[in-house]
C-alpha cells in the first residue's frame, strides 16, 4: 500500500506517520512537508514544499491512499485569513491534486462540531472543507470527526484545562461522546480504516 501524508509534522500526522513506516503492508509514504522531518526511513521520501505553490507539488500526490492531518490553530496562524489558508486551502488543495492524480481513498481529519452552517468560524470552516472534499467524489471518503484531542506533552493551556475538565464529568457518565481522544489512537484508526478499505477493494 502506497501512501501519501500531509500534516505529518502535527501531533496526530506524526503519529500516523511513525504506524505506516512500521506497518508491514506499506509499501511507500510520500509526505509533504514545509520544513524538515526529524525521521528518516526507507518507506519515506520527504518534500519539502510550498503549498501556496500548488503547482510545483502537486504531481507528487500518487500513491492508494492519501491522509490529510494538516491544522493549525488561530493563536498560532494568528488571523482567521492564515488559519483558513493552512485548515481549508491547502487540504483542498491536496484532496483536489489525489483526485486528478486517481488516488481513490481519502482520509481527513476534520472536527467533532463541523457544520458548515454553524455560527462559529472553526466549525464553519471545517464542515465547508468536509463537503467540497465530498464534491470530488472519491471511490472511498473516510472522515474523522474528533473531539478535544489529547496530545502528549502539549504545551496549549486551553486543552490542558478542557481535557482535566472532561475528564471529571466522564468519571461520572458525563459528556463521553466528548471524552478526550488521544491523537496515537486517532492514527491507529486511521490506518486501520485505510486497510480495511484496502483489502476490500481487493476481494
């Protein structure tokens, strides 16, 4: 199984990243990055571009499953404008480029509260992208919509106090829908997902 990534240097495309060079039955990761990776592999071939440049990387996009986990937040973007260009142009960008290159199975990570029509950015945001992704018409469309994520070591106080927060009402039954999900089990479904899809397209 051939593979390509974006968003592998965030705390869930990491974690993905890590399972598919250890997973036996891929063959190749492809991940597009905009500076360095730490890892080195020899299932990974590493590109370092410019997504505002969709032209120069775009035909890099081949493989049989394309996973986008690229995110950022609004602290760190620092206007809605960068955070809308990082968490919707450039996945569009990347699910456009897997479409025209026949790569027929998407994985996206999108948000537990996306609705395209709901009143707050974010949210708006992200379901926008989940129907233009859904626009393309992909053979197979996988979606996930997590929650509060829980990542190792995260240095975001926000999460930090929501996290420590869900956690009590979930020791009372509380809220379980919205317990915190840790990113390595969102990257384990991801992959298992992508075999499963895998090996029904071959039965």
């Amino acid at each position: 199984m051939k593979t390509v990534l974006i968003g592998a240097t965030g705390a869930t495309g990491n974690e993905l990243l890590q399972l598919l060079l250890q997973d036996e039955i891929v063959t190749e990761v492809v991940a597009l990055v905009r500076k360095n990776l730490p890892v080195r592999h020899k299932k990974l071939i590493a590109h370092i571009v410019d997504f505002d440049r969709t032209e120069t990387w775009q035909h890099l996009v081949m493989g049989d499953v394309a996973f986008s986990c690229l995110g950022t937040t609004l602290k760190a973007a620092g206007s809605k404008e960068a955070q809308y260009k990082v968490d919707y142009e450039y996945q569009y960008a990347f699910a456009k480029a897997a479409k025209e290159n026949n790569i027929a199975k998407f994985i996206l990570i999108s948000a537990g509260m996306a609705n395209e029509k709901s009143l707050v950015f974010y949210s708006r945001m992200k379901g926008a992208l989940e129907h233009a992704i859904q626009q393309l018409k992909f053979h197979s469309l996988i979606i996930f919509r997590p929650g509060l994520l829980s990542r190792p070591a995260t240095d975001r106080m926000g999460e930090k106090i929501s996290e420590s927060v869900l956690k009590v009402f979930n020791r009372f039954g509380l809220f379980n829908k919205m317990a915190p999900l840790p990113v390595k089990k969102l990257a384990m479904l991801m992959l298992e997902y992508a075999k499963k899809i895998m090996q029904q397209q071959r039965s």
